[in-house]
C-alpha cells in the first residue's frame, strides 16, 4: 500500500513600491480619487511538484480597481487567480503578475521565484524474499525523486515498534528464534518539497525444523503402503524419498496457518509396494528449504515381513560332486514362480532341472561355481513377492594340498611351513614329523642336532564332508656356516702385501668369497678361503668381510674386519714458525727462546720425541726450545714413530750457542826494525767463529794475520785488532804500541 501526503507552506512575498516592478505613467487628467496600483503581492507556494495543480493568486491596493495579467514561460492570462499544474521537471519557474488600474493605466508588475520538485513515486523495497534466522538480511528503498528523496525505515514486530533507521538501506536481524515474520515500513520523503509516500512489506523468517515421518513400521511384502513426511517450512519445502537405493519425488501440499504465530507445515506423500525382500529397510525423507537451500533428514526403520522363502528339501548339507534340492515354501496359490540366483533369471539345463510347477530346483551333481544367492519369485495378484534368499556355500575339497616352505633346514634356526588346501568349509591340519604331531595350517621346525634327510607331511581334512587329502615334502638337513673367523695381521703396511684366511663352521661344507672397501673403491673376490692385500701410498684403511656361505642350504654369516694402513714416517722436517726448514747448524742465543716444529707424512699420526744433547727432551710436535748455555754446541733430535709398524725416523741439527769475542790476542814480535817485515796474529776465543780487522796507519787490514814493515824513522808504531762474532757481531778490540829501532847491522 502506497501512501501520498502533501504539505503546501503558504508564503506571501510583498514588492514594496519601486522594488522589482514597474510603473506606468499616463499624460492627461486623474481625478483625486483614484489610486495605485501598489502594494502588489502574489499569494501561493513557492515550490511546485510536477503533476499537483496549484492555485495562486494577485493583489495590489488599487482604485477604482486593477486588472491582473499573468506570464509564465511566454505564456500570459487574465485575472487575479491563476490555476498551474506542471507536467515536467524545469530548473527554476519565473511567474509574473503585472497589475494596471483601469483608470489611471499605471501598471506595477511582481515576479516570484518557484522551485520545481517531482516526486516521490514509484517507492519499492527490495532484498531477499525471506529473513535469514541465523544473521542479518539486507534491504533496499527506492523511489523517483527531484532533485532527491530521503528514506525513513520501521520495523514491526507483533504490530509493536521494534526498530526505526534512517537511509535507504536497512540490516533485519530477527530478534528471536520464536518470531515468524516482520512487517518493514519505509517511507520515501522529496528533500525539498517535503511531500512522502510510504509502502508496506511482510517479511516471513525462512525456517526448516520439526521433519517427521509417519506411517507403518511394519510391512509385509507385496503390499502397498503410504507414509506421509511432515516439516516445519518457510518458504515452502521440496522433498526427496530414498527407499532401498531408489530415489522418489513425493506428491506435497502445504498446510495452512490454523492459529495466529503457528509455523506453516509441509508436507509429502509417498505409496510403497514392498517387493523385495530385507528384515530391515530403511526409508529416508530429506526437505529442503526453498529458499536457504537447508536440508534436514529423517529416517524410518522398516520391519519387513516375507511370507516365501527358499530352503533346502532336506537336512543334507549342500556337498560338491551329489545332488542337491532346493524349494520355494510359503506360496498358497502362485500363479507362476521364477527362480533367481545371484538376481539373474536361473535357467535350466543338463545339470539343474525344475518341478513341474517350479517349486523347486534340483542340482545333479552339486559344483562349487553353484554358491550363490538362491530366490523364487511368486506371482500370486498383481505383484510379484521376491522370496527371501537362501545363501548356498556348497562344500568342497580337500584338494590342491601343498606344503610351503624351504627345502633345506639347518641346524639351530627356526623354520615356518603352512599347509594350504582348497577346502569349504576351512580344513583342519594334521602335520608329522618323525614321531611327533601337531595341529594347524602352520607348523614350526627348529633342529638341535644334525639328522639325516626326512619327510614332513600335512593331512588336510573337511571337517564337513570327513575326506581327507595328504602331501609330503623331504627336508634336508644341514649344519652352519657358524664361528666364522678371519685369521691374519692386525694392520697393513702401504706396499706390503698381506695374507688372510677365513674359516667356518659348516656341514657339508662352505663356500668363501671376500670383499673390500678403501679410500679408493670398493672391490670383491671369489678367492676361497685365503686373499692377499697389498694396499698403496694412498690408502688409510682397509674393510676386509668375509661371506661364508653353506653349499647346500645356502645360510651365510659375514665377518668384517677393519684394519688400517702403515703409512711412514716419511718426509721427516724440523721447521721454525715460518715453516722455513732448520739448517745442519742452528745457532740460538743464549738465553733465547725458538719455537720448533717437527713434521713427518706418517698414517695412523706418529708420535714425537725430541732428544737434546742425546736426553729426552719433549714428546710433543712443537716445542718451545732454550738452549742450554754450557753446552755450546749439541745435538737436537726429533724421532717420528709409527704407532702401528713402530717404524721410527729421525730429523737432526746441530745446536750452536755463540760466543765471545773474549780474551783477544796479537801475537808477534815485541819490536819492529826500520825495513824489515814483521808479521802479526790476531786471535781470540770466538763461538762459532771470529772475523779479525786490522788498523794499521789509519788503514783497516781483513784477516788474522798481517804483515808490518816500517821504512821511515820513528821510535813507536801502534796497531789495533778488532774481533767479531760471525753470528752475535759482537766485537772486542786490543792495542798495542811497538818500539821501532834501526836494523841491527852484523859486520861479519
């Protein structure tokens, strides 16, 4: 329902004189009395909606009176009223009402200003056709409006006022789960003309509970039966059956609403014609909501009723290889009977025959590939009556008897046979060894002693039928491979070759073959009981197994055994911090502190010895080494040892602790004698050694030993010898002064 109101708001606009009109002057003679126009007004609204008729309307103080014409939109008319109804939307309307008195013909004109709206029409609400009773539902107002329309909402609860909002949109939440429907009201106001109209809408809460079936829990079959699902529903539900696989549509009506607030009912009916035979069925009504898609479920349990049945003709059980009977009981007057078997048709045939009414069928003889499904179906009124069924397991067997497992037993291992047979129902197992039995499909054998070859036999018996079948197998009997041992060295030296052999415990005999992994691969032998190994410069280890294996019942046992390979000492050095390699000699001062290292290419690492002045000194690689200041010159040694070959080798120098110059000397003649040539030594104590400089005249002289002559006449000459320490350059010096005479003349 659409409602329309309008409210017209009367404003009377007045022009004082000489504002916004125009007057009009007339030569000629006026009478006192006459006056005006002035005062002229135009009465009406100020804002028009297309479609309304107005009314407006002109005054003006005016003697003996005024006529009035009116302009809008180039459109004029007469008189003081003035009717206006538009049929379009226009921006703005100018209207004019000109004034004029009839005596004087003075005129004053007045205009007013209207503003044009349209509207509103054409309200509507849209959004879901149900409320949603677990969240929120969105809805939408619209209407035609100019320039544009303002929405007010309310929302009805049992006629009361439960909600109010503001814009063209509202968010419904029922406000429980016990309220049915809400009535939504929304009105649509022009924002200008204030002019609204209002629509009205009931909104149902999309439900789905309460689903039930009712009808009979018991049937029987070949009768008919009807069952009617009941569900609570808003909108209006569809129903699927499902009855023993199959899928039904039932015919539905819906219930009317009997009592203010009772939730509308759904329902379906279905017709069954029980037909096949079960003791239990279920049948499965499912509704779904229409409009929320929701789905809810019921089932009804069926007890199901079969009057025929198959049964066997007599007490013997069905047995392969003899005849067999079955009968179809419970059929008062068939009209035809049709036998099934696993839900096909069962036709005769050489070995299956019917009686003449079909009331039974005959097997001659009974095979295994009869197991199945057996069922008659009756035809006794218009439905036929499937039987309930009678599963034939037909017994068979022994046969196919065989025993699994090796062939070959040793000595001291547990072994597992299982006797296998084709056999219904399951056979039971007799099994012999020697002189003892045991039962069961499995039989364990664990031998303490060697024994000669012997037979293992399983009897398989139908426990049904009492025919028996018997299978044999012959057991050989072996010994090992045990105490497996591998004899030779405990290590290997690199380009030695070594020798080992490899022995066990086995009966009749045992086969050997090796193999090896090292650093550079692996590698396998069929030697026999013995290999030789000569390893490399390159390898560090070696890992030796040995596989022996009994030639008959090929057991095997595996024997590894890891060894590594002597490699050196080789490349022995005695290095100083730098890695620079220590001389024959090394000369150290005194009080002084070297730190030394002993290298050596040696595999497993060699351990290190250093010996000084041929006493143990350190057992470390590097050593922090002082020597002894009253040694001046010792031996230092380093000794690399081999811990697996005890092979040793040795790196040595000699130790030096310099000293001097002390004690220098210049031996010689006391005197010298003017031209001849006297000669002088320089000497001193000097570790290792000393270089000796002369000063003679100024001059310096290299050497131990010089050669003076004087050739001019003084009465002294001094001479000077500096000592230096080859390695310290430490230097001493002595002087001595020389009394120089005249030769000694022999007259002789």
């Amino acid at each position: 329902m659409v409602h329309h109101a309008a409210a017209l708001l009367l404003l009377l606009l007045t022009w004082p004189a000489g504002f916004s009109a125009s007057e009009t002057e007339q030569s000629g003679h006026v009478e006192a009395t006459s006056y005006g126009p002035s005062s002229v007004q135009i009465s009406g609204v100020d804002i028009v909606t297309v479609g309304i008729l107005y009314g407006f309307q002109c005054s003006a103080n005016c003697y003996p009176d005024c006529q009035f014409t009116w302009t809008e939109n180039n459109v004029t008319s007469e008189g003081s009223e003035l009717s206006l109804k538009l049929l379009q939307v226009e921006p703005m309307l100018v209207l004019t009402c000109k004034a004029v008195n009839s005596a004087t013909g003075e005129s004053v004109s007045v205009q007013k200003m209207l503003q044009v709206t349209a509207g509103p029409s054409n309200i509507q609400i849209s959004g879901p056709a149900y409320l949603s009773a677990t969240g929120a539902s969105k809805y939408t107002c619209s209407a035609d409006c100019y320039p544009s329309c303002s929405y007010t909402w309310k929302v009805l609860v049992d006629n009361e006022v439960f909600s109010t909002s503001q814009g063209d949109t509202i968010s419904i939440t029922p406000p429980t789960s016990t309220v049915n429907s809400e009535t939504v009201i929304c009105q649509a106001q022009d924002t200008v003309s204030q002019l609204y109209i209002s629509t009205i809408q009931k909104l149902y809460v999309a439900t789905l509970s309460d689903i039930i079936i009712s009808g009979d829990s018991t049937v029987t079959m070949g009768e008919q039966y009807t069952f009617v699902c009941f569900a609570q529903c808003i909108p209006p539900c569809t129903f699927i059956w499902s009855y023993m696989g199959k899928i039904f549509q039932g015919d539905k009506v819906q219930i009317p609403i009997l009592n203010q607030g009772q939730m509308p009912n759904t329902e379906s009916r279905i017709k069954i014609t029980v037909s096949d035979s079960s003791t239990t069925e279920s049948l499965t009504c499912q509704a779904s909501n229409s409009g929320t898609h929701q789905t809810i479920t019921a089932t009804k349990n069926l007890t199901v009723i079969d009057p025929i049945s198959v049964r066997p003709s007599s007490q013997a059980l069905p047995v392969a290889d003899k005849s067999f009977t079955l009968q179809c009981v419970g059929s008062q007057n068939p009209a035809s009977i049709m036998w099934l078997k696993n839900k096909q048709p069962m036709m005769a045939s050489e070995r299956i025959s019917f009686s003449v009414d079909n009331s039974s069928v005959t097997f001659s003889p009974l095979l295994q590939t009869d197991d199945g499904l057996y069922q008659c179906v009756v035809s006794e009124v218009d439905t036929p009556i499937k039987s309930v069924g009678y599963q034939m397991q037909v017994d068979y067997g022994p046969s196919s008897v065989v025993i699994s497992g090796v062939d070959v037993v040793t000595v001291g291992i547990l072994y597992g046979f299982q006797c296998l047979a084709n056999c219904y129902p399951t056979c039971t197992f007799t099994w012999i060894w020697g002189n003892s039995t045991s039962d069961g499909s499995e039989f364990s054998l664990k031998l303490s002693e060697l024994q000669s070859a012997q037979n293992l036999t399983c009897t398989a018996v139908n426990p049904a039928t009492r025919e028996s079948l018997t299978a044999q197998k012959t057991l050989q009997v072996t010994a090992g491979p045990s105490n497996i041992q591998i004899v030779g060295p405990t290590f290997l030296t690199a380009g030695v070759r070594s020798n080992f052999s490899c022995s066990a415990h086995c009966f009749p005999s045992c086969s050997y073959s090796w193999t090896g992994v090292s650093i550079e691969g692996e590698f396998s032998s069929e030697q026999g009981s013995t290999i030789s190994i000569t390893p490399t410069n390159t390898t560090t280890f070696e890992n030796l197994t040995c596989k022996a294996q009994d030639t008959v019942s090929q057991q095997y046992i595996l024997r590894s055994l890891a060894l590594l390979v002597a490699i050196g000492p080789t490349k022995m050095e005695m290095v100083k911090p730098n890695n620079a390699l220590v001389a024959e000699v090394l000369y150290i001062l005194p009080g002084s502190t070297t730190e030394l290292q002993c290298l050596a290419d040696c595999f497993p690492t060699c351990s290190i010895t250093w010996f000084y002045n041929n006493t143990l000194l350190a057992t470390n690689a590097s050593i922090l080494f002082t020597p002894d200041t009253s040694q001046y010159k010792a031996a230092l040694t380093c000794v690399a040892s081999n811990p697996l070959s005890k092979e040793n080798k040795t790196a040595e120098t000699t130790v030096v602790v310099p000293d001097g110059p002390k004690d220098v000397v210049i031996s010689g003649p006391n005197s010298l004698e003017i031209g001849v040539t006297s000669s002088f030594k320089c000497s001193a104590e000097c570790t290792p050694s000393c270089s000796f400089t002369w000063t003679l005249y100024g001059n310096n002289v290299k050497g131990d030993v010089i050669d003076i002559t004087v050739n001019r006449h003084i009465s002294s000459e001094s001479i000077s010898c500096r000592a230096e320490n080859t390695v310290t350059k430490r230097t001493a010096t002595v002087n001595e002064t020389l009394s120089v005479s005249e030769p000694q003349w022999c007259g002789c």
